[in-house]
C-alpha cells in the first residue's frame, strides 16, 4: 500500500483547489466505479482496526476495512436497526454461569492477507486492546475500544471455531458492546515488524474493502475485497476513497465541483441550492443525541446546583435552532425522544421558558449583576456534531439572556475525543464543567449506563462527568443482570425519567444525519442508525 506524506495544505471556499491530487483518487473504469466521501473529520480514521475518529471513523472505517463478531442489519430505512450474527454465527450463555459466554465463529473467512480468521486471531484482537502485557497490546486502540466493553475480562480460543468471553459481572448487554469491537490480522501484525505504526502503512482485516493508500491528512484509498465473505456486503463499488473536509463551506463546494460524490452534514443554508442543483439530501431518523454532558459534582461547577440545570435547559430555544439548521433535527428534551419506549413519564417537562429559566437561577443566587458562569469544551465539527459552532453560539445567547454567562473551549475532534475518554478533572478537559459531545443512543449501555453509570467514570468508562447517584446505579445493576426484553425496558424508562427529571445534560436536539450526495450515487439505504452499509452503493 502506499503512504503518502505530504503535507496537508489548507482548503479555501467555493471553487478553490482542495488539498490533494484528484486524480490520484479516480479509479480506472470499473463495475461500480469510484465513491469519494467528503467527511467531516479532520484527519482520516486510522486504519489499524480499532480506529480513531468517533462513529465517522467506525462507520468508514472500521466497518468497511474490518469486520466484528457482531454487526447491526442496515439493510432498512423504515426501522430500527437490530443485531445480527458477523464474524460469529451464534452465541450462548453457560446456564451454569451467566459470565461465561460461548461464540461460534464463521469458518472460511480470511484476511486481506491471506491468512485464516479463527478463534484464536479473535482471542488475538481482545488481547490487543485488555492485555497491557501481550506484546501486541495497543494503547491507541485500547483507548478507543475497552470503554465498549467494560465488563469483559478475558477472551479465550477454546479452539479454531469457538472463543469463549468471560465477563467481571452478569452483563446481559455484552453484544451490543461487541458490534463495537473489529478485527485486525495477526499474521499482518508479525509480517510489518510488530509494529502498529507500520501496520498502518499496510492494513489487513477481513472487510468488504481493502486499503491501498493511506495519508492521514489527505485521504484513504480503498478497493473492493473481491473475496468478501458476505455476499449482501460484498461491494458494487470498485473504490472507495475518504477525505478529510472539517470545514462544512469546504465539502459543499467540493461536492458542487465534482471533487467528491458524497459529503457528511451539508450546512443547512446551502442544503436549498444544493437540491436546487440536482443533487441529493438524505436524511433519517436515528438513534443520537447532541447534548452537553455537565459536571455535576466538581468543586466550583455551576452544574452542581439542579436549579441552574433546569434553568439552562428552559433557556435554550431549540425550535429556533431547528430553523436555523433548516429542520435537520428533532428538538431535545431527554437523551431520547418521547416516541421511545425508554422515555419513562419526567415530571419536568424541558421547554423553551426564558421566564422560569430566570426565576430559577435567581433562587440559586444568580441575576444579572452576578450571573452563572461556566466554561465549556466544544468541536469545530465532528462525527455526529452537526454544526457545532453556530448551534453552540445560539446557546451561548440563549443563556446569556436569562443570566448564565458562557466561555468555549473549542477543540479539535480527535483532541476533544481524548479529553472525553480521560473525563472532567483530567489535564485534558482543561477546567471545564461541561462537554458538547453527540452520542449514540440505539442500546441501553451507549443510551444511558455508559454516561451515569459511577463504576464507569472515566476514564474506566465515558462517565465524563464523574456522576454518582444512587438510583442511577441500581437501574445499571439491573439493566445489566437482566436478559428479559420487557423489564429492560421498565428499567430504561426509569432510568431516563430520573436523567430528565434532575436535568442531568444540557438536551438539545437529535440529528437527522443529513448527508448530500451526487445524482450519480445509486443504491444507497439509509439505516436508522450511525452507521451505514456501503456495499449496496455504486456510480452511475
């Protein structure tokens, strides 16, 4: 594969030069032609399996250069996406000890290099990122993955075709923590040198596509696997290329150019003249949220105070941030919407109230000669940000009225991603009291346990926050001890009501995942989820 190193050079507005060779990124006459994907990361996603980047690098990466035990069916855009077998065929829980888990792998599956998938390249991968003294072990993947599987303590091959998980504590929510986790090459891993920067510059996993060149601020090339195990994801494309476009005036005019096909959160004042053009918007509903994760505990943070919480959530004018980002998204008022069956019944109803909001911050001791101040880390744009800059300062105004007084602290999205995984009281997050971070909210561990849960404060887990409450903690004990669907459901609805009821983030608004794409792109299906299924795509 080649790597290039030049250097990235910055990317102007409409109709300036982009920072890379485009024809170094067209692909001779193909069966499905050439997709060039316009991201809004800053860097593409490492391609060394457990990658960088957020659910923009899982979805781009991860899932098209590598592959899990278990994956979601993004094969429809009318419902849900739900959990199907990948890598492993079927699992099953030894009735004699619910933290001992058994998967059956799929035999004949083999890795762009050549070499055998089995149980023990899988026992290999969990390792990688849980043993800190296997020669392999990676702290950049660590970091990206462990906190999916907090409970797993060890992965054994019991032989070439079953992996045994044994976890820390009953954890009935164990595989939707494994949709997370992908698959590197061993062999690979030994034929670079045992060096994970040079498995960088020559990838392997057993993904639909496979990588041929990488420049981690230019652009990632891909081909299709035309051995790919699965032949509902086995690519019509013959190249699959990804480009780093943080600036969303930068991807609009690319993609107005025909210097790429397909762009990640179009700017919804450009959306009207995009169609206008001919070219695509598609949106869906899926499962996310765009909240501001608050420090709820820290000495000196104005989160402290429920009344200050509530405030701030009665101040923000959310259908005015929906007009302003064109209706690309649903108004938040929990970290789910009320159509969900884990909404539960909150007795404080989050609305836009500037008048209550003021009552409230003057009974925690707060007007307008003294008003709340706070500091606040948000991204310049990121994987499931939207628009972050210009949603952000319609906050800021919005409290700045009723009398809270806001700072931002803005980040580049890898770096804000670090400062997240550390959490709230480490170097990283810089003194801040509260986090604008997008979250995935499609299983009861990403949706609520991950966040409140206080075994998880970071950087264990993604607790950025350091939140501990009691009742929290029991509906986790719960969610994770129980394998009926049914009480699940009770215990998340309760669980949400009490993250509403004492105003636990800042809700704001839940993204429609709007992309824009060339007329050219066929067979494109938008799954209810944050990641989608490329292998049905081609050019026209």
């Amino acid at each position: 594969m080649r790597t290039s190193r030049r250097a990235l050079l910055g990317a102007g507005l409409a109709g300036a030069a982009l920072p890379w060779d485009m024809a170094r990124a067209e692909a001779p006459a193909g069966r499905g032609g050439t997709l060039r994907i316009g991201m809004t990361a800053a860097a593409v996603p490492l391609p060394n399996g457990q990658t960088d980047q957020g659910g923009e690098g899982q979805r781009f990466m991860a899932y098209t250069v590598f592959d899990s035990l278990v994956f979601w069916d993004l094969s429809r855009s009318d419902a849900p996406s739900r959990l199907v077998p990948n890598l492993a065929t079927e699992w099953t829980i030894d009735p004699a000890d619910s933290r001992r888990w058994l998967f059956t792998l799929r035999e004949g599956v083999r890795f762009h290099d050549g070499s055998a998938f089995d149980a023990h390249a899988a026992q290999w991968n969990f390792e990688k990122l849980l043993d800190s003294a296997a020669p392999h072990f990676d702290p950049r993947q660590a970091a990206q993955g462990r906190s999916r599987i907090p409970s797993v303590a060890k992965a054994t091959a019991l032989d070439a075709r079953t992996l045994e998980i044994r976890t820390t504590e009953v954890d009935a929510l164990l595989p939707y923590g494994l949709a997370w986790i992908v698959m590197s090459s061993p062999a690979q891993w030994e034929k670079v040198g045992r060096s994970w920067d040079a498995f960088l510059a020559a990838p392997s996993g057993t993904g639909p596509f496979r990588m041929v060149e990488y420049s981690q601020r230019e652009r990632g090339v891909m081909v299709a696997n035309p051995d790919y195990w699965n032949p509902a994801r086995k690519p019509r494309l013959e190249r699959l290329v990804l480009l780093p476009l943080p600036e969303a005036n930068t991807r609009a005019a690319a993609l107005r150019s025909g210097q790429v096909d397909w762009i990640e959160a179009p700017a919804p004042d450009v959306t009207a003249s995009l169609r206008g053009a001919g070219f695509r918007i598609v949106t869906n509903e899926y499962p996310h949220n765009w909240v501001w994760h608050l420090d709820l505990t820290a000495p000196g943070s104005i989160w402290r105070d429920v009344r200050v919480r509530r405030a701030a959530n009665l101040a923000v004018d959310r259908d005015g941030i929906a007009g302003m980002m064109d209706g690309q998204m649903l108004p938040g008022v929990g970290l789910l919407t009320p159509s969900s069956p884990w909404f539960g019944n909150p007795s404080f109803r989050i609305r836009h109230d500037p008048a209550e909001a003021r009552k409230l911050l003057a009974e925690a001791g707060f007007g307008p000669r003294n008003p709340a101040r706070t500091k606040v880390m948000i991204p310049g744009s990121g994987s499931g940000m939207m628009q972050p800059l210009p949603m952000n300062e319609a906050i800021q105004e919005n409290l700045r009225e009723v009398g809270i007084a806001v700072e931002f602290e803005v980040m580049e999205w890898n770096a804000l991603l670090n400062a997240w995984r550390a959490g709230s009281r480490d170097p990283l997050s810089r003194g801040v009291h509260a986090l604008n971070y997008s979250y995935f909210s499609q299983d009861p561990f990403t949706a609520l346990i991950r966040h409140v849960d206080s075994a998880l404060v970071a950087p264990r887990g993604t607790n950025w926050g350091h939140t501990r409450d009691a009742e929290l903690d029991a509906v986790c004990k719960g969610l994770r001890e129980t394998f009926d669907p049914a009480a699940q459901d009770a215990l998340m609805a309760r669980g949400h009501q009490r993250i509403v009821d004492e105003a636990m983030f800042l809700f704001v608004a839940h993204d429609l995942n709007a992309r824009a794409m060339s007329p050219k792109v066929r067979g494109f299906v938008q799954a209810r989820n944050w990641f989608q299924d490329l292998g049905t795509v081609s050019m026209a």
